[in-house]
C-alpha cells in the first residue's frame, strides 16, 4: 500500500485526507504518526502558500520522504484580507465562537480592528 504523509497535526486535517485517499487505497500519516511529537512546525511565511511549503519542506527534511502540505485562514475582504494568513494566530488560544463574534463586531464597527489591532 502506499503511503503519504502530510504535515499537520490537526486531527479533523487529517480526517480530511484520510477521506480523500480512501478510494485509491493510500494510507495517509501525519505528525501525530510520528515516535517522537515534534511542537508546531514554524509558520513564517507571509502567504499560505509560503506556510504550506515551510510545514511540507520541515516534516519532508525530516523524514527523508515527500510530504504535502496546506495552509487556510479566513479573510474578510471588507476588512482588508483581516486575519488572513495570522488567522490561528490572531485567535489563539480563543475559541471559534468567540473569533467568530469578535469578527462580527469588527465588520459592525471597523474602527475596532484598528485598536484591537493595533494597526
């Protein structure tokens, strides 16, 4: 069987993939397969893109083998791309609900972003 390996260790991501390989009788592994855990794998790119190559090149280095990757936040275009590529960032450690309603109030009242943001 083959076997592919993305880098997240974000259990409903990896259900995801699960599902998608399913069919094709691939067997996906992720961070969570790993003997040793390693902390989250550094995002520093300035675009999804770029984060989704730091996480795929991190694991893929460290397990000699091709590894892939995504990266996904919200962006709200009436607030300028807002929370974009920070998104989990922005919001950590809150909880959906509460990015959910803070995002809600900075739409009602765009002037908030700007000191809760400090812009």
């Amino acid at each position: 069987m083959t076997e592919i390996w993305i880098a997240t260790s974000n259990k409903n991501k990896v259900r995801e993939f699960k599902a998608m390989f399913y069919d094709v009788n691939i067997t996906v592994k992720s961070l969570l397969d790993l003997e040793n855990p390693i902390p989250d794998i550094p995002e520093t790119g300035t675009t999804f893109e770029e984060n989704a190559f730091c996480k795929a090149d991190f694991l893929s280095q460290m397990i000699n083998k091709p590894v892939l990757a995504d990266d996904s936040g919200l962006e709200i275009i009436r607030l300028d791309h807002f929370p974009g590529v920070n998104t989990r960032r922005w919001a950590h450690p809150i909880t959906d609900n509460k990015i959910i309603n803070d995002l809600l109030d900075f739409l009602r009242y765009p002037f908030l972003l700007k000191y809760y943001y400090k812009i």
